[in-house]
C-alpha cells in the first residue's frame, strides 16, 4: 500500500512539473563548433532527459559484459548450494524416519556439493550413528570440535558417544571442554554437576552450579531447587561424621526449597537432636503440608526423645492437621495410637482407608488385630490381603524402585530425578520391611499370651494286671438272665443271654440237656471265638477247660 502511494506521488510530481513548463514557453539557443540549434525549453528537457536514459541504459550493458564470468561463476555456485541444501533437507528428513540409505546417500551428495558446511559434517555424523558406525560418527564429530566454528558441537556429539559407550571419563572430559569454553552451556554444566555427584564430589558440583547460573544459564526458581538437592545431599553424606556441618547445610537446603522432603527430614532430626524443637518443628511442617511423608512423621515423632509414647500421639496431631485428608496422615495417626496403645483412635483412622486399603493400611491393620483382641487369625488375614492390596508410594527415579532418596538418578545420572510416587510393576516397597517387621511381633506377642493349659498327671495302676485272655471280636452285648445247674443235689448260678423276641435257641442249646452222670446241665451258647467246652481232638481224653475268659 505505501509503495502505491509514493508511485502516485512520483507522477504526480512529474505532471505537475511538465505542466509548469508548458504554461511557461521560453527559447533556448546554442551555438557550437558552427552549429546553431534553438528550441523551446520543454523540448530541451526532453531531450536531456532522453540522453541521460541512453547513458543508463549503455553503462548497464557495457557492465554486464564485463562481469559476465563472475555472473555465471556465481550462478553455477549458486545451483550447487541450492541442490547441497536440498540434499542436507533430504538427509536430515531421512534421519528422523530412520532411512538408513537415504541418509547417507544425502550425506555423500552434500559433502560433494557443499563441502565442510557445518551442517553437512552434522549430517554425516548423524547418517553414521543411524548406521551404527561409532568410528566414522566419533571422526566426524571430532573433526567438528577442531573447528572454531562448530568446536561445541563437535563436543556435544563425541559427550553422546562416549556415554553410549560407556566411558565415563571421556564423556566428563568432554562436558568440561565445553563448560570452559561455554560456562552458561546447560548441557555441558549439567553433565560436569552429575558426574561429580556420582563420584561424591558435592563440593565441586556446587562449584560449576554456580558458575552456570552465573552465565545465564539458569534460571533463579531452577538455580535455587538445585542448589538445594545438592546441599541435602551433602549434609546426608556428613550427617554422621560431622553433624554441625550437616545441620548447617540441611537447614539451607531446606530455606531454599522447602517442599524438599530429604532436606526437611535431615534439617528436623538434627536440629530436634540439638534441642531446637521450635525451629525442627516448623521446618518438618512446612515440608509436610506440601509432600505428606513418612519419614518427616517419624521425624516429628521423635524430636524429643525422652517424650512418652501419648505425648507423642498429642503431637503428631499437629502435624496431620497440615494435610488431613491425606490416606498418610490416617495412617501417621494410626501408628502412632498403636505405640501408644489407644486402639480405637487407630481404628477409627484406619477406618476411611478400608474401602481400598494399601499394603501399608493392611499391615496395620493386621498389627491392630493381634494387639487389641489378641485375634492371630485376623492378623493373618490382614497380612495376606497385603500381598495383592495396592502399593503404597516409594523413591522412583527413572523407573527403578530405590529404598532411600539420592541426589541423581542411577540410571542416567540427572540431578533430582526421586520423585515419591507409587512405583510402577513391583509388588512391594522397601517401606513395607519395618511394618511387617512389626505385624509378626505382634502376632508373636499374641502367641505368647495364650493361657497353656496345665498337662494332665499320670495315672499309675498299682493293681496287678489279669492274665491276657484272647481278644474276641466286639459283639452286641446282651442282658443276662440267671439259670440254675443242679449238681448232686446242689444248685449253682450260671448266666445265660438274654434271647431277643423271636430268637431260636441253637442246637444243643436247649433247655433240657444232656445228661453225663449228672443232673441235668442247661448251657451257655458259644461266644464268636470260644473253641467250645472240649475236649479236643489233640487233648488227652478227660482235660478239662477252665470257663471262657478266666
């Protein structure tokens, strides 16, 4: 629009001035050399002006045959980039689809059409890592390095292939390189901070954290949350061999980032050992309210030693308040009731958290049954819903389940990469240990408590034992009636069974029986295994047999 608006202006200055000198005629006359020319001045300018454009127009061809080389020089430069930049475009396009032969046929094309561009030595490097040929990436990277204008990059790619190798200190020597060359460079500062974590050297990446943010490369928020990891993790290294220098540490990491939870924990439990309970307190609260804990509960529980275990319950209601919805304060509560011996308020804690209780909340829950009521079944019960209850939350860094918090990762080595969260594919926690240390004690101690009943005082038989008789096979034992045997006058007393209801006597059985120069005898019928009144065939002829049984 504006170049359409100075276009009209031009004309119409043009026609303004033409104008003007028509309405003003006038004669110009030049004598030269024998000539005489007289003309109008409108005609004159014309003319001037026709002369001037011939000039124009002749210097711009007498230029251009005199540059015509240099013209199709440059041309022919021209249409070689044009098509090195398209091969770099293709190349680059077939590293992120992971072609193979595209890559590298657009590296070759490149390097033959555009040379040592920066881009086509990236291009190489980048087609021969996609190849996996870790010789001619680290060649090209290092010829990268060696050049001013591409040294960091050439140092940032042989730092990647030295860590795909696994060469620790190639890989530090190369981010320290570039750190000197570059201090505000954020991936060659954090690569010097985590590799001096790993070897314990807090101090030295401190060192480099700050020459970083001095630079610029970090924001304030970022600069102070990791100078607070590494102050936690330098007082966790001194805490037992030096804990002043812990205290010290651990309370300016937790200034610095309050929501830090190792720092809180360290912070509250050496000051809480000094006697500063004010300062422990407020420390561990603040941190609680943000990431309800576990260790900043056991922490707060124990900031006065000497204190009994209901004094201990009072106070950590203080510290559940903070954050009272939260299924950890139930269960802060819970253990603390339980070591003080109040099983209604555990109970009633725990209550909430029964509808889909953690691993955490069955062990508890299991604990609670064997010390209230003594009930081992229940505990058992509790203790074996455990086992598929859901997870509770643990120290995760890069997928791995860890047992206690840590500065950097152990798997890539970044700085503050714990986060507390439910872990993910693992059946328990490391924090699970000390709880079901605490359910089978108290399982044990309902054991014990059982009353046991006294044991029985042997039965000694003074009595003479009555000679062996054969064992007969159990039968139905029958009322007997008395019958009489007279014998020479005498009566004797024999028993008879009892006939049931419609029973017939056997043979020789009979009430009228035999007689053998006797009176008459009436019988008893044979029991199952009696061999009979005899004799036998193998007795001596007139053996008697004593009665059956004796």
């Amino acid at each position: 629009m504006i170049r359409i608006v100075v276009y009209l202006l031009i004309l119409a200055a043009i026609a303004f001035g033409v104008a003007w000198l028509a309405d003003r005629p006038g004669q110009i006359a030049l004598d030269w050399q024998g000539w005489h020319i007289e003309t109008s001045v409108l005609v004159a300018a014309s003319a001037l002006l026709a002369v001037i454009a011939a000039a124009i127009l002749l210097w711009t061809l007498l230029r251009l045959i005199v540059r015509s080389p240099d013209l199709i020089a440059g041309s022919w430069r021209h249409r070689r980039r044009t098509k090195g930049w398209a091969a770099i475009s293709r190349g680059l396009v077939a590293v992120g689809s992971g072609d193979v032969m595209g890559a590298r046929r657009a590296a070759n094309d490149a390097e033959r059409l555009m040379g040592s561009e920066p881009l086509t030595r990236l291009l190489a490097a980048q087609a021969a890592q996609l190849s996996g040929d870790s010789a001619g990436a680290e060649a090209a990277f290092r010829t990268m390095a060696d050049t001013p204008g591409t040294r960091l990059l050439g140092l940032r790619g042989l730092h990647v292939e030295a860590r795909r190798r696994g060469d620790a200190n190639a890989a530090l020597m190369t981010a320290e390189e570039a750190a000197r060359h570059e201090p505000g460079l954020a991936w060659a500062a954090d690569a010097v901070i985590e590799a001096r974590c790993l070897k314990g050297d807090f101090t030295g990446a401190l060192a480099m954290l700050e020459r970083e943010a001095a630079h610029g490369g970090l924001d304030r928020a970022a600069h102070r949350r990791r100078r607070a990891v590494l102050l936690a993790a330098q007082a966790q290294a001194v805490e037992l061999s030096d804990p002043a220098t812990a205290r010290e540490k651990a309370v300016e990491a937790a200034r610095l980032s309050p929501t830090l939870v190792p720092a809180a924990d360290i912070a509250g439990r050496l000051l809480g050992a000094a006697g500063d309970t004010r300062k422990a307190s407020k420390i561990v609260e603040n941190a609680y309210a943000a990431t309800p804990h576990p260790d900043l509960a056991e922490t707060y529980l124990h900031l006065r030693p000497g204190d009994a275990s209901r004094e201990r319950l009072k106070r950590i209601r203080t510290l559940t308040a903070r954050a009272p919805a939260h299924p950890e304060s139930a269960m802060v509560l819970a253990r603390a009731a339980l070591d003080a011996l109040e099983f209604d308020i555990a109970r009633t804690a725990l209550l909430p958290l029964l509808g889909e209780p953690t691993q955490r909340a069955c062990l508890l829950m299991a604990e609670l049954e064997a010390a209230e009521h003594g009930d081992v079944g229940k505990a058992r019960e509790w203790t074996a819903r455990a086992v598929r209850a859901q997870r509770d939350p643990a120290w995760v860094a890069d997928g791995v389940l860890a047992e206690a918090w840590g500065p950097v990762s152990p798997v890539t080595g970044k700085l503050d990469a714990y986060e507390w969260k439910l872990p993910p594919g693992v059946a328990t926690t490391p924090m699970l240990e000390n709880e079901a240390e605490r359910v089978k004690a108290a399982i044990a101690a309902a054991i014990a408590a059982r009353p046991v009943p006294a044991p029985e005082p042997p039965v000694v038989d003074l009595a003479p034992e009555p000679p062996t008789a054969p064992l007969a096979p159990e039968v139905e034992p029958r009322p007997e009636v008395l019958e009489a045997k007279v014998e020479n006058g005498k009566a004797d007393v024999v028993k008879e069974p009892v006939k049931a209801e419609g029973e017939k006597r056997p043979a020789g059985a009979a009430a009228s029986g035999t007689t053998s120069g006797a009176g008459p005898v009436v019988a008893m019928p044979h029991l199952p295994d009696d061999p009979g009144p005899g004799p036998f065939p193998d007795e001596p002829a007139g053996t008697t047999r004593p009665p059956y049984g004796v």
